[in-house]
C-alpha cells in the first residue's frame, strides 16, 4: 500500500489506496489510513457487486463516513467518480460516526443513502480513483482503489 499527502495553504488531503476487503469489487480504506482523516472521506467503493451494477435501489456504491468531532454538513458536496459529478444533494448531513452511501444509479434518496439517477455506471470494475469535494469544489479526500491503488 502507498498513500501521499498532498499539502497545500488550508487544505492537506491524503490519498488512500485501498486493496479488497475480501468481497470481489470491493474496496475498503485500510483503518490505520481511515484514522488519519480529521473529516469525511471515502472509506468503501463497491465497484463491482453482485447483480446489476445500476440495479435500482442498489448496484455499485461508495461509503463516506465522517471522522470529525462533529456533524458535517454536506450540502453542495460531490464526488468525482473518473470525471463524473456525484452530487450529495442541498442539506445533506453526516453526524459524528456516521456514514452516508452514495449511488451513482437509480433510487430513492433518504436518511442514509443518495440515489443520482444515472443510467451508465462509472465506477471502474477493476480500479479507479474517486475524489471527495467539498462545495467550493476543494479537494477534501482521495481514493484510489484497485488497479489504480497499486494494490
């Protein structure tokens, strides 16, 4: 596993590698990377799951889970899954703990999980990279999973 972090004047943002975590097309944050996050991060892609990748209400995902002392809010977050926006919605919010699922496929938006609707999958079954953004559009965490981790 290697990871980098990548400093700048306000932000410092590490790049996690995460290799599976025993189911095919799933990838996990390892936990001594995970605890070094101070906010939300990306702890699991589930790139590839079983079934339909855009099957509705389920199909291929990622986890954030929030790190900070307190609830975060996310409205206006998204990530960019290879170039693709995935909105986390306005008045979106993850309390201490937490974690929300974001779908890039069809469903039904609530409490735990945001649907975006779209018909193409765009996670990379074998690898990929995903970029949490905060709604300046900063760089809040990094996961290269798969292929693309090194792993």
């Amino acid at each position: 596993m290697r990871h980098r972090v990548v400093a700048s004047a306000v932000v410092v943002v590490l790049v996690g590698c995460g290799g599976g975590s025993g189911a095919a097309g799933t990838y996990e944050l390892p936990s001594d990377v995970a605890e070094t996050y101070s906010t939300a991060y990306i702890a699991v892609v589930v790139a590839d799951p079983p079934g339909d990748d855009l099957a509705e209400g389920a199909g291929e995902h990622l986890v954030i889970r929030n790190n900070a002392t307190i609830r975060i809010d996310m409205g206006g977050w998204w990530v960019d899954a290879d170039g693709e926006r995935l909105p986390l919605g306005i008045g979106r919010q993850i309390d201490v703990d937490a974690e929300l699922r974001l779908h890039p496929g069809p469903g039904q938006t609530d409490d735990d999980a945001v649907f975006v609707g779209l018909t193409a999958e765009v996670l990379g079954n074998e690898g990929g990279e995903v970029v949490l953004r905060d709604a300046a559009g900063t760089e809040v965490a990094r996961f290269a999973y798969g292929d693309a981790g090194g792993s």
